[in-house]
C-alpha cells in the first residue's frame, strides 16, 4: 500500500472563528444531529457543521450562517478524509461545547479545538484520506518563568474563568 | 507544505510515574483547572499538568511535587506542539483518572496514558507541530495462550480488580 | 425517629431566573469549583452558586451578580438540608448547563432544573432536612392532540431548536 | 402549605415493557430529543417518549409503537407532575440506553428503570405535584446465601454477561 502524507492549510480569514476537527459516522443522520447538539450548547450560538461521507462521495453541511456553512464545508472539502468532520462557530468557545462534542453518540474522536492557525497531516492510501494529525498554531520554544505563572492567573482571573 | 516526521523521548526515571498526554486548548485557563481536575480524583494523589501555548510560545505547568513539576514541564517542551498537555502522577493509576481527564471541558483527546517507556510521535510542518501518534512500550510479538489468559485472570483477581 | 413534612416556596421574582436544585458534597470546595464550571458553559453566563455546609451550619454563596447571589443564598437557606446546592442564572438555559454539572466531581444528584414556580418538598428530622422532591409547576390534565403536537414542533423549529 | 401523598400505579399490561421515569426540562424540544436519543442507542429499538409540560397542562408524547406511545402517554398523565417523562419500551434493557438518557442534556435525574411493577410516590400541593419516590417491585426479606451467589453469577455467565 502506497501511503502519502498531504497537509491541508485550514481557511479561517483573520482565524476569527473557532474551530473544532473529529470523526464520526453515519454522516446522514450526524450532519444534522450534531448540529442540533450544538444549538443546546450555548444561546445565539451561529455554528456550521460539515461532515465528509464516502458513499456518495460528498461533503454534507447544516449550518445557521452562510459564511460559516461555506467555509465548513470548504475546509472539510480539502481535508477529504470520510467522516470527517469540521465545526466552525463563533460567540462559543470551545470549553462550552465540546462536552456535548464527545458525548454525541456517533463521534469517535476530537483531534483539534481552537483558534489559531491550523494544518492537518493527512495520510493518503489508494483507497482515500486518514487525518494522522493537527499542527495547532506555533510550537513552543521555553517553559514559563514564575511571573509569566502569575500573568496568566491574573489574566484568566480579568477575564472571568478564575476566582481569587 | 513540507512536513518531517519528529520522534520525542519520554523522560520518566526507572518509569516510575504514570503519563497520560494529550490535546487540549485555552492553556491559560487549562493549566491551573486540569490540575484541579485531578487534584479530585484520587485522594493523597501527586501530580503535575504541563500545556503548551502557540502566543506566547511557552509550557505552562502547575503541579504540587518539584520533580513531576520539572519532567512534566521538560516532556512537553521537548514535544513543543501547541495545545499539547502532558500529565505526569504518582499514587494514582490512569484507570482513576481517565473519565475525570476525558470529561474536562477544554480537552479534546488522549493519546496515551500508560508508565511504559513512551516515544511521541510529531509531523512537523513551517508553522509548528502536531502529535501524530505514541509509542507506549515495546510492540507484542505473539497471542496468548490459554493458559496465559488464565493467569491474567488469576492476576487480575489477585490484585483486586476481579470477583471470582 | 420523628419525620415531619415541610414545603418551601422558591423565591423567584416574576419567575425570571432559571433555578437547579441539587445535592453535592464537600461545600467548601463546590460552592467555587461548580461556580467555576458553571462559567466554562456560556459565555457572559450570570449565575450564583449556594450550598448549604452541616459543620459549620452555614449557606456559602459564590455569585457574578448581586440579586441573584441573594436570592440563590436566601433559597438555599429556607429549605435547609446539607450539602444541597441551589443555582440561579441567566443568560443561559438549564439545556446548556445541565451537562456540566451532572458530570461535576462532587455532584450527586439534580432535583429539578426550570423556571416554573417551584415548592420543595422536605423530610425534617431531628438531625436535619431532606429533600425527597420538587413540586415544578403545575400538574397536567390531559394528552397532547396531533394538532398540539404539530404545534409543538413548529414552535421549536421557530425558535432555532429544530430543522425541518 | 398543605402537602398530600398520592401513590399511582404504572400501568405495563403482563410487565412486559422496559421503564424508565425521570425529570427533566423544555418538554417541546425534550419530547422529540429524547425519543431521537433513544434511537441511536439500540438498533431496532422500539419505544414512546411521554412528558408532562405545566403549560399548557398537557402530556406530550413521540413514538415509533402505538401501544407502547398510548401506555407512556396515559401513565405519565396518571403521574401528572410537571416536567416528569415516561420512557416505555421494549428490545432494548435500561443498560443498553440509560447511559444516552442520563447525559441527555434536559434530564436531571432519573427515579426508576426496570421491567418490575411499579407504584409512583407523589407528593401533591396546591400548585402541583412532585415525584418523591418510586416503588420498584417487591420488597426483599433476607439476604443471600453462598450458593445463591454462585448461582447468581453463574446465571450472568449463562446469559453472557460475564467472562468466566
């Protein structure tokens, strides 16, 4: 078997929208299904849901915004790989999503959930497309001193996702 | 895109400790609040949470033992991808763990969670890293026996995780 | 031992506040940490987190707003019984919440989540009270027609909660 | 507040359906959710979901079986209490399905499942009526001998529930 390995760039303009990338099944009844979890998850949410499906070669979208419906549904598109899935959301962030995510009963997996820059390794056989992996923005290059530990409490204190 | 393939070693003196890794997002937030997590989950349990963040580029680690602290912040370092955790304990097995870590708002997967002698696996691409996959000790050369089956049962029960 | 059967009104101004009723344990550390998740669940949430304590006899109250950290700890101390918690929020629906704080370490059980009159039911002993129920809104009297299932389901569709 | 105990019998003609009485929320959204998370946990799964709204005073109900969808309908009205489901099916157990229920995001707790005769406990006020309890079958007068637990395991071997 012949194994190739593709990176796909994500399209997100001024990466203002969230992203969140897994597999699935039974991509008929899940495009919308998953789409109906997320709207219990936060009030206003505007969210598409793209997921890629083998037989007929197709990539299904639902969404309640035209311009994340079309750049879900490009993005999952590129990525090619089968039952793939691409959410792409705004006024939601991932930490109040993502629990309803995984509990969807035909989700296997989350690879990604974020906002920055992202790229997706793909494995590519005769047969079709596997994700192996998400670059999820710039790779670190030191560990935090003692007063980048107290910024980032401060900080996640000013925004309101810590008590003092 | 070019993308080279990356292998990190695990560092885990005599694998003593348990390591689970994983994707997450929202380090800031994540850092201090996965190690809570885990502070409920095991009582007397030591542990450090080490994340990486793509702006600014650095590990951030919160834990309440120095050395795990040290190797915890180290392991993810030397992995670099963004958004990437590690988990380094003592006094808890993953078994303990695992649904409290699966169950977290802001995690999107595990990739392993073992105390074997571990080798991450990483793409690399021009914007940073993505995990890819994780070596979690040496691969099995042959099934087991009957016999073999009946002494992991008896081992099993033995130490406690089985009635008779 | 004597058990006496006592109702408590939930004080609810123009029933505008969502209300969860529950039993946890270990206040001193809920009463934060299930404040702290409730903010991970919708963003710009307003919500107040008050549980009851045995040792000391104490209501703790952890809020982001005034009126409703009053009347989260004043409900909470009318019906009394330890380790049980009351949640008033807005902002948000119990459909976006109610995951999150099943899935909390130190939570036990939800009585009851809506913003119906409410009357809870209590068991008061000797030693202290027991929830064993919560009246939520008034009883029914009759099966749905197919018209009011038609109804029904349009009115969801119209609110966002359902494609057709 | 005058507080009455009402005990209402579930009607199961020769206890051949499975039982499931929980509380939860949003009935217009939860009638039909609930039913389609049912369907995703057994194939072939046949099933009524009844729950009781406060206003309008009516019981919902959604089905894919005319007897089980009149049986649901007319216990959880028998109940009355606002909020209150009924789950009636059969070719499915509560274990194949109860984990799909719990995390459903409306439901708050669940009182009961099983295939025993049952009696629900209410407590009844002038605004309405809250389930207090449930009677799951006869009550038990000793406790088991050595041999019955031998045979009980046995029996959970035989029907293929454990791995000798």
């Amino acid at each position: 078997m012949t194994i190739k390995t593709v990176g796909v760039k994500i399209e997100n303009p001024e990466i203002k929208y969230q992203v969140i990338i897994g597999q699935a099944n039974f991509s008929i009844f899940t495009t919308d299904n998953l789409f109906m979890t997320m709207l219990t998850t936060v009030p206003g949410i505007k969210c598409a849901v793209a997921m890629n499906e083998a037989v007929p070669k197709l990539t299904r979208v639902t969404a309640n915004d035209p311009e994340l419906e079309k750049l879900a549904a490009k993005n999952a598109l590129a990525i090619g790989a089968s039952h793939l899935f691409v959410i792409m959301m705004e006024k939601a962030f991932p930490l109040n999503v993502l629990p309803h995510v995984k509990n969807h009963p035909a989700v296997c997996t989350i690879f990604v959930a974020s906002a920055n820059e992202m790229e997706v390794i793909i494995a590519e056989t005769d047969l079709g497309r596997a994700v192996i992996g998400v670059v999820d923005g710039t790779a670190v290059d030191k560990i935090e001193t003692t007063e980048q530990k107290m910024e980032r409490r401060e900080l996640t204190e000013k925004i309101g996702y810590k008590i003092s």
